[in-house]
C-alpha cells in the first residue's frame, strides 16, 4: 500500500498532531514513512503544508509530486483548495469547513462552499461544532484525523491505539475526550463523504 | 541494540554525533539548523555525559569555541544555517589552515527556495573555498551514519568536515536505525601544537600540506561509501545527482532509472566517477539543490566533448529548491494531469503574533516617526522583519544580523535624520554590539531600538545571550545612562513610549529604547509548566 497525504492549514492550528498520530500508526503497522514538515517564519500565522508519505515499500522523495496525493486533510478551506494540483485525480479532500479569516482579502465563505463541493471527492465537516458537542473544542484537530481515517489505509483501531498512547501521559480523561472526538470525525465521514465522477 | 526512530534530518544528525562520542555542539539557532542542537540539550545520554549544548552568542563565537574542543582532542560538532557560513567564515577557513585535534563536523543548513532566509547561498562553495571535504546526505539514515564516518574521517586527516544539507532534509522524519553509543575521546594536547599557530611561516607550510591532502580527500570521494556510479542501459544521458536530488529523480524512476547515475554525497567532486560516467552518456544533466556547484565544475569554460546541462543551461530552474515536479522536463517525462489551481486562493503572508510586544513598539514608533519629513528605519534579522507588511510598514531595511544599527550610523554619516535602528535582543548580542561602539566612538546621531523579548523568537524561543543585562552592556559600550530608556510595550502604555521616543530622537547623539516584554509564545510554554 502507499498513501500520500497532504496536511494543511494555518500556522498554529495543529496540522502536526495529526501528523504525528498516523506516523505512530504507520510505524505500528510497520509501514516506511516520510515526513516533510515546515518550521520557522512562515509558522506564525501563515500557510503551513506537511507532506506525509507512508507505504509498504521504501519511499524516495520527502516531497509528494504534484497530482500524486491520495489525500488533502485541511484544518482550513481556503488552505485545503492551495494545494489541490497536487492531488490525484481521484483523491479526496478531507477538510473543516471554518474559515480562518486573519487576512484583509479573504474570500467570499460562500464561493468557498461552493469550490469545496464541486470537487469529485470531499468531507466538508465543521469541526469546531462536532468537538464541541461530541468531546471539547480542543479536539478539533482529532476530528478531523477521524473523519479522514476512512481513506488512510490503515485499520481504524490502530489509530484509535495510537491516540490513546500518544495521550497517555495527560491521562485518561484526555484520552478519551480524543477517541470521542476522533470517532465524532469517522462517524460524520461515513454519512457525509460525497463522491461524483471526476 | 539496533534502535528505531522516527527522526527529522536534523535530530538524525544530533543523535548520530551523540552516538559517534560527541562532547560538546555549538551553534546559534536559525532555521533549518536548530533543531540539531535542541535535540541534544534534551537527550537523555547527552545529559548523562554532560555534551556541552549550550547555545553560543554567534556562529563565529560558536566555530572557535568547537574548534577549541577539539584542540583538546574530543569531537565537537557546530550547527548554522547557510548564512551563518559567513558570519564563522574567518574562523571556518582558518581551521582547515590548523587541522583538527578532535574530530570536528561543521554542520550547514542550506535554505533553497528561502523558506525562512535572505538569500540562497550554497555552503558547498565554503567547502571548497576551506578546501576540505564535504558530506552531504541523501536520507535521514544516511545524515545518521555520515556523522561516525565524519568525525573518524575528522580525526585520520586531520581535518574539520563540513556537512551540507538542505531544508528538506532537515525539517523532514523518516525511520532512523541508531548503533550503539561510542566513547567520548579522553582530553589530549594536538601532537602537532605549531600547526595551531599560524603565523605566515606556519601558515604557508601548512598551505602546502592541505593541497597536498586534497589529493587524499579526492581520492576517497571516488570510493566513498556514499558515493555510487549505477550503470544505465541508455547511453543518451548520464545524470549526477547531489545529495537529496537523488530521491527525487529515484521517485520519477519506480522500476528503475534507464540512465548510468552518480549518486554523489561525498565531496570534492569525484573527478574518476565523472570521466566514467562521461565515457558512457552522450550528455550529462546535474541535479543539484542550490547554486550550480557541480555543474559549474564538470562543464568548465571551454566547450566539452560532452554537453552538460543543467540549472545553468536553463534545463532546470536557474534558483528555488528542486522537487520532484520541476526535473520532470530535463528528463523528458511527460507532465502529469492535475487539478488546476483554485483562483479563489490568495496568500496567507505570516505575520506577528496578536498580542505582541513588537507590535507596540512598531504602534509607537509609526505614530512618532509620521511627526517628521523623511524618517528611515534600519531593521534587522527576527519576528520584528515582518514590521514590513501591513498594518505597520515600518521599515526600510533588512540585510543582515546587525546591520540595522551599522546602517543607520552609515546613513546619519551621510546627514540622514531621523535615523533608526530596530533590532532583537538575540540580534543585539549576536552582531549588533560592535557597531553600536562605531556609533558610540563617533556620537552618531542614531536611535537604537532593541525590542526585547527575553528570547530568540523567531526560531522557536531559544535563550537570548544577553537577557537581564542589556542596560549595562550599553552603558558598557558608553551610551550615555541617561539615553539607555527601558519601557514595557503595552497599549496602556502608548503615550509614555512615545513620549521617550520623541525625545531620544530629538537628543543628537547616541540613544538606546528598550521595548522589554516575554515573547507571548514562550511566556505561553512558561504559564503552562506552571
């Protein structure tokens, strides 16, 4: 198998986490992994894009070829449309739907929508809400990870281990605030995941 | 114990001299540099050997300081970003000039496409410049395994080995297999002190020593480990590819490059490999991240038998990082279908944090400076940079560290009034001192501001050099007690800050304001351990 994911947002969101999570899984899965993350400047409240690679065979480059990402898994819109010539085809777009407006020429939220659905293959999801009501709007992120984890290529139950060992040691009420939040997300992708012929 | 990790390129590199019997890193923070040396102030066994890790005041001050490690026979290993390179560059030449006691690594970390820098330089021309050997890592294994071999190699030739990586590599993780931990080297004198010593008489014996050495250095490039000549079934090209290049071009191959391929991630340039590979293409392409080192090299001036292209011929992008997407044309594969890009997306510039102190400062200081006809604002290298984008466009100037407080001596020199100097208190200490004792020497009609966040901000929120003493540094260096103003930048304190700012500006001579208030992202981190 071979995955190729795209993680994008804005400086500060959280889009690392996410990250983290499925490369413990990978890893669990005894999968090879690649990683390319963005540090410094651009962090404070710029885009941020991290390249995530994981697959059953050794893997070349830390950069995924443009049209070659099975997946963008966006904790923004607008950052979820920057990236979409790097995705297949075929490929899916996983992203919250709340703007993160810290730019004078933002665009329109509607015209977004209407970009988002025009797109073959998507989850639109309001993370913030579903957070809020299924764990704390701290989980956002981990909402996001569940409503994508249908497409990751990786048993859903790993990932759920690899929540609970990377939270741990904050204890076990974290812990389970995450695993609600992340079942919110895949819960949410199983009824919600539009597709149409590309 | 073979130990598995998931590690980025620069924690590869630290872990890798940790284990290789590292005793002491120095380095100044700078992207993408800094993690290497942040690894090792929280690694379990480089506390328990107590590795000096203690960040240093500047790259020259951290280069020397190694250098004087390994005088004393232990392995020292000093960590920059590209431009650091110049800012050690004395002390980096001249310790090929000296040799190594203990085995020295100068690690560099280049910055194609300039994701977080001012300039693309390429630290490869360093290398060659020192005339020393340069290693440079395809893989976070390799930036692993490259740090045993670097300072063994350090200590065979006597010679410091400088590491040259790229952004890429280091903000990128993959799956490292760790060794077991060596020995540190017990402390020992140099068996030849007067090679430290370089008057001329030294120094031109040990120029001829170090050419010699070259043909050494060259012949192990040639059957380095690192390096690799693969034959190819088509002879109509041969490809060199340098360092991180190589996975890109093995990424548009899955089944196999059809091209004889050098992988090259040891220098100087194997002339044998090269000729060999010559032999069996009709054209040579250079993938190389950065500046046209190699390509420079194998195609010379005078036209050759066989045509090299590469960024120079315009076959790939004259500047920015290589990826995967920009060397499919000089390959001749056919682009791949994408989507197109959204229109509806526009530029997300980052920006300084809500809350602040900078923005304060800069707050205060626009409102002063539009009281006068033609003020000009020197600025320097940190967060505060971005006082150039809205809302604030403060200033007119960034070039290099410390050049904010120099510049602004130089343009009062030339009759400019206002002149302003903005710098951080990390810059302040790193380059910024010296040249306030130029403007100091010669009463320059000059305002310094050091925006004072107690921490190297920009990367991360590392120790500043000078936190809690910058009043009496700049009395020290003779400004005037009563110029030296310290105000804490807050909203509610508006009106005082401007108020000092007019009258330092209005004073004829040498002024310093110190905006002083925790960066809010470390005091953030400090609340939280509370």
């Amino acid at each position: 198998m071979q995955t190729d994911i795209i993680l994008s947002g804005v400086g500060g969101q959280g889009i690392l986490s996410i990250a983290t999570i499925i490369g413990a899984t990978a890893i669990t899965e005894g999968l090879y992994i690649k990683q390319a993350e963005v540090h410094g400047m651009s962090q404070r409240g710029g885009d941020v894009q991290s390249n995530l690679r994981i697959s059953s065979n050794p893997i070349n480059s830390d950069l995924i070829p443009t049209g070659c990402a099975d997946i963008i898994i966006s904790l923004e819109p607008m950052e979820a449309l920057r990236y979409l010539p790097y995705l297949k085809r075929d490929g899916w777009v996983i992203t919250s739907t709340s703007p993160f407006v810290n730019i004078p020429n933002y665009p329109e939220p509607d015209k977004l929508k209407e970009a988002l659905e025009a797109l073959p293959r998507h989850v639109a999801i309001d993370v913030d809400t579903l957070a809020k009501e299924a764990a704390s709007p701290r989980a956002a992120n981990i909402v996001l990870l569940g409503a994508a984890s249908p497409f990751l290529g990786l048993p859903e139950a790993q990932i759920e281990n690899a929540i609970r060992n990377i939270f741990a040691r904050k204890g076990e009420q974290v812990v389970e605030m995450n695993i609600k939040a992340f079942r919110a997300g895949l819960e949410y992708a199983k009824g919600h995941a539009r597709t149409k012929p590309a | 114990m073979n130990d598995k990790r998931l590690l980025l390129g620069d924690e590869a590199i630290a872990l890798g001299a940790i284990n290789a019997g590292l005793s002491g890193v120095y380095a100044y923070p700078g992207t993408p540099s800094t993690e290497i040396t942040e690894f090792i102030q929280n690694d379990p066994l480089a506390k328990a050997r107590s590795i000096h890790s203690k960040w240093s005041t500047n790259e020259k001050t951290a280069m020397e300081e190694a250098l004087g490690m390994s005088y004393m026979g232990k392995r020292s290993l000093v960590c920059m970003k590209h431009v650091g390179m110049n800012v050690a560059a004395d002390a980096f030449v001249n310790s090929a000039m000296t040799g190594t006691n203990g085995g020295l690594i100068v690690v560099a970390a280049d910055d194609p496409s300039m994701h977080s820098s001012q300039n693309e330089q390429d630290s490869r021309f360093y290398g060659k410049f020192a005339m020393i050997p340069i290693l440079e890592p395809s893989s976070q294994q390799e930036a692993y395994d490259m740090m045993s071999y670097g300072f063994d190699y350090s200590e065979r030739h006597r010679t410091p080995v400088l590491m040259r990586m790229v952004t890429r590599m280091a903000h990128s993780r993959a799956v490292v297999v760790a060794e077991e931990p060596r020995e540190q080297n017990p402390m020992s004198f140099p068996a030849n002190p007067n090679d430290w010593v370089l008057m001329p008489a030294v120094a031109r014996r040990r120029n001829q020593e170090l050419i010699k050495l070259n043909e050494q250095f060259l012949s192990d490039a040639e059957t380095s480990p690192f390096n690799k000549l693969t034959s190819g079934k088509d002879r109509s090209m041969g490809i060199i590819a340098c360092g991180i290049a190589y996975n890109y071009l093995m990424e548009l191959y899955p089944d196999g490059c059809p091209y004889s391929v050098i992988k090259l991630s040891q220098y100087p340039i194997p002339t044998g490999l090269v000729k060999e590979l010559a032999s069996a293409s009709d054209r040579i392409l250079v993938l190389e991240d950065g500046q046209p080192f190699v390509e420079e090299a194998v195609r010379g001036i005078l036209p050759t038998p066989v045509p090299v292209i590469g960024r120079l011929s315009g076959d790939l992008p004259r500047t920015g990082e290589l990826t995967p997407d920009n060397i499919r044309p000089a390959l001749n594969l056919a682009p791949i279908e994408t989507f197109d890009p959204c229109p509806l997306v526009v530029p997300r510039p980052p920006a300084l944090c809500q809350g602040c102190g900078h923005r304060d400062m800069y707050a205060a200081l626009n409102e002063v400076l539009a009281e006068y006809e033609h003020p000009r604002v020197f600025s320097d290298i940190g967060c505060y940079t971005l006082g150039f984008l809205p809302p604030y466009r403060a200033i007119h100037s960034v070039v290099d560290m410390g050049a904010s407080i120099t510049m602004a001596k130089g343009a009062s020199d030339a009759g400019q009034h206002p002149s302003v100097a903005v710098i951080g208190d990390s810059t302040f200490t790193h380059s910024g001192m010296t040249g306030l004792l130029d403007a100091v020497n010669e009463n320059s009609n000059i305002t310094v501001v050091i925006s004072d966040n107690l921490t190297t901000g920009m990367t991360g929120g590392q120790d500043s050099a000078g936190t809690g003493r910058f009043e009496s540094i700049c009395k020290g260096l003779g400004v005037a007690e009563e110029h030296v103003r310290v105000v804490v930048p807050l909203p509610k304190n508006m009106e005082e800050m401007k108020d000092i700012i007019r009258q330092e500006i209005n004073h004829n001579g040498v002024s310093v304001i110190i905006p002083r208030r925790e960066c809010i992202q470390t005091a953030r981190r400090h609340a939280k351990k509370q």
